[in-house]
C-alpha cells in the first residue's frame, strides 16, 4: 500500500498516480469517472500510516484545510460523517485525519478493489489483473458466492492469470504472517494439544480423541516416493523452480545415505527408507503413544536406528550443536511429516536446515497444506518455495506423483478430511 495516488483538481500525487484509474479503464473497457480515481496504496508498504501522516502534515503546511484534504481523496460525506463521528472535519488532528483516510483507503481494497479483480479475472483480462493486484487489491478476493479469483482462474484454465495471482499472493502471504497478520497454518497452533491426546491405531489408520486422521494408509504411495526421492543419489532431472519427471522408486539397494525424519506417524516413510538400506536413520518423534508403539514393533532395536524422544524444537538444537562442533552437517536427506503444527512451524524448521543437511542434500516435506483449495495450495507452495531458497537451498522442484484416490469410504469415522486434491500430488524436492 506504498505509492499513494489521488485525482483531484490540483492536488499533488506522489509517484505512480493513474494506476488504478488505468486497472478500471481496462477492466470495464469504459472511461472512468470520478469514482473510479481514488488515493491508494500499493499492498506490500507495512508503513501506510506513517506514510499518510507525512502526506497530511505536508498538505497542512502547504495551507490545505482537511476539508479540502478528504476532497482530494474523494471521501463521501456519508463515510466522514461515520467517521468524525462528534466532531466536524476541521477539527480533526492531524493523527486522526489520516486515519479516517487510511480507513477509506482499506475500504476501497478490500471491497472496490475486490470486485473489481474478481471481474477482471473472470474477463480473462490479464493486464487488469495485474494492475489491480499492483493497485491494492486483495489477491484472495472472493466473490459474493465465497469463490476466489484464483478459483475462477483455475476453472476458466486461464494460466496466464492464475500465475499473476499466485505469484503475488506467495510474497505477500509471509509478509502478512512476518507483520503478524497472517493466517497460520491447518491445526496451528494446536500440537500441545494433540500430544496429550489418547490415539487410536486402527490398522491401516490413527486417530487422536478428535477422530481427527493422524495418518492413513492411502498415503502410502506418497510416502514411497518420498523415500525413493531422500535416497536417491542422482538428483532428478527437471527445470529449477518447475516440474520435474518421474522418480525412481528404487529399493533393496543400499543407498549408504544418512536420513533423518521428522515424524513417524504409522512408520510409512521410515519402512520404505529401511528397505534402502541407509547408513543412518534418525526418527524424531514427540508423541508418546507413538513412541511406545514404536518399541512395540522393534524400532528401536533396528541396524543403524535411532529414535529421539520429543518435539523437533526441544530435539533438534543438540543435534546443530553437536553439528557445529563437528563442522558439518550430519544428513544427506530430512524429511518433515509432523501434524497439528502450522506453516509457521515449518518455515521455523527450515531455519534449521543449513545446520543439518549437507550441502547438495535433498530435503522434503509432506505437501498437505491448504489440501481443502487447490488455489491456496498453489499458494503456500510457491511461497514456501520462496521461503526455502532463501534459506540457502540452490533449487526447489515439486515432482508429480500420481496416486489412488482415497475411496468415500475412507473418511468414516473421522472428523474431517485432510485430502481434497486430485490424484496427483506435488512432492517438493529440495537440494541445498
């Protein structure tokens, strides 16, 4: 929200004024009227309100009233009437004056802005989307129906817009969670409360007291490639930052690699490193059912096995300590697969990372997040993909994987349902 515009008369505009009048024009392919040229301010500044408050005293000092001021902005009456509230404009502070322009400036993104991406995105108006997003506007708009721009861009198959809605909708996701006002992710928050839960393993599935599903079986594919990927030697080939083609899913050689992993859930993963014969296999795990349930199958009587009790962030700080002392990280492969911790956790984690994985190491994760919105999941993808590479990683893929479709019936029992996705999952595959 950094570059403020208006039109009005003389009034004087900052750099970069016209580009929402120019979103709109395009948009609606008409002129545009007065409504349609407004202050705004682009979404990425964190530091509007020190902004429109330099912008206020300056007008001050040039001897504009307030009065003249909310013109320039173009604010009805009606809105500075609710906002005033006891007082007349003129008597305004100057603090206060920017705030009631500050709030008109939301109102306009959140809803004017909103509708109007909406419509440029279902017109297949690529350049209006683009300037709209510039502009301000929200880039998961949503519809009167509670459908998102990027839903409909998905729908219409219009990659074009899909991508501009994605790519500004990764930078901005962390900047908001970076200022506090980001969403968190599924089950944030919550894993204090999930490790003092009871769970119940029923063969081919575990459920905490919630009926919530831990893990299931219909991800054993996915967890298969995800081994084949961690103990694979040779990279995959693919473009960086794009897809890339199949893996091998390579078993009973040895691969002679160091792995840890983050979360045993049912054991899936970790079976599927055992059959490639690791040199080092190191399991995180926090929950005590599961760790009990571990040394009841013989886990920790494994070659070359060893289990850490506790959560990765009471665990992991040895293992960087005794890594920093030896001068070199101790894995060539991490897999993370914990549950009801948020994208915040994660992107914690991945601080973590250059202090435990060897340089051209393979890291990857569980790709489950936003798993309900095909347009989030994007999303979160790509910016956990940016978040990565500026963590040191030189080339961050996600590989198609095709698996069944978990049946109806799968879900019975459970109080919600972690896979809305097609069949073709996106496995992230990430090389330091």
């Amino acid at each position: 929200r950094r570059g403020m515009e208006c039109v009005c008369g003389d009034a004087e505009m900052p750099a970069g004024a016209g580009r929402l009048v120019q979103a709109r024009a395009i948009a609606s392919q008409s002129q545009p009227t007065q409504t349609e040229s407004r202050m705004i301010f682009e979404n990425e500044s964190p530091t509007e309100s020190r902004y429109l408050l330099d912008y206020v005293s300056q007008q001050f000092s040039k001897g504009k009233t307030a009065e003249e001021v909310l013109c320039s902005f173009h604010v009805p009456e009606w809105f500075i009437a609710a906002s005033c509230q006891c007082c007349a404009p003129a008597e305004l502070s100057l603090s206060a004056l920017a705030q009631v322009l500050l709030s008109w400036i939301v109102r306009i993104q959140d809803n004017d802005l909103a509708k109007e991406l909406i419509s440029a995105t279902l017109a297949g108006n690529a350049a209006a989307v683009a300037t709209l997003l510039q502009a301000g506007a929200p880039w998961d708009a949503l519809d009167e129906h509670g459908h998102s721009a990027g839903a409909h861009a998905i729908r219409q198959r219009d990659e074009v817009v899909l991508q501009l809605l994605v790519a500004h909708g990764s930078v901005s996701l962390f900047q908001e969670q970076n200022a506090g006002q980001g969403r968190g992710g599924h089950f944030g928050g919550e894993n204090g409360r999930y490790l003092a839960q009871r769970l119940r393993f029923e063969g081919n599935r575990i459920l905490d007291e919630e009926c919530r599903p831990i893990m299931m079986d219909w991800e054993s594919p996915i967890m298969a490639a995800h081994a084949a990927l961690l103990c694979k030697v040779e990279r995959p080939p693919g473009p960086i930052g794009g897809q890339s083609t199949d893996v091998d899913h390579v078993s009973n050689v040895e691969c002679g690699r160091s792995v840890l992993n983050i979360g045993f859930g049912l054991g899936i993963f970790d079976t599927e490193v055992q059959s490639r014969r690791p040199r080092r296999h190191t399991i995180v795990e926090a929950h005590p059912d599961v760790l009990a349930k571990m040394r009841r199958d013989g886990w920790d009587l494994k070659p070359g096995v060893e289990i850490l009790a506790g959560r990765w962030q009471d665990v992991l700080p040895q293992l960087v300590a005794q890594a920093a002392e030896a001068k070199t990280p101790p894995f060539d492969a991490v897999f993370f697969d914990t549950f009801a911790e948020g994208v915040d956790e994660l992107r914690r984690f991945h601080t973590l990372l250059p202090s435990l994985l060897q340089r051209r190491g393979v890291y990857s994760y569980f790709n489950g997040i936003a798993a309900h919105d095909v347009f989030l999941h994007k999303v979160y993808a790509e910016a956990i993909r940016l978040d990565l590479l500026s963590n040191g990683f030189t080339k961050v893929a996600f590989v198609p994987v095709s698996f069944p479709v978990p049946e109806p019936q799968v879900w019975e029992g459970t109080s919600l349902r972690h896979w809305w996705l097609s069949d073709n999952y996106q496995m992230p595959a990430c090389y330091m």
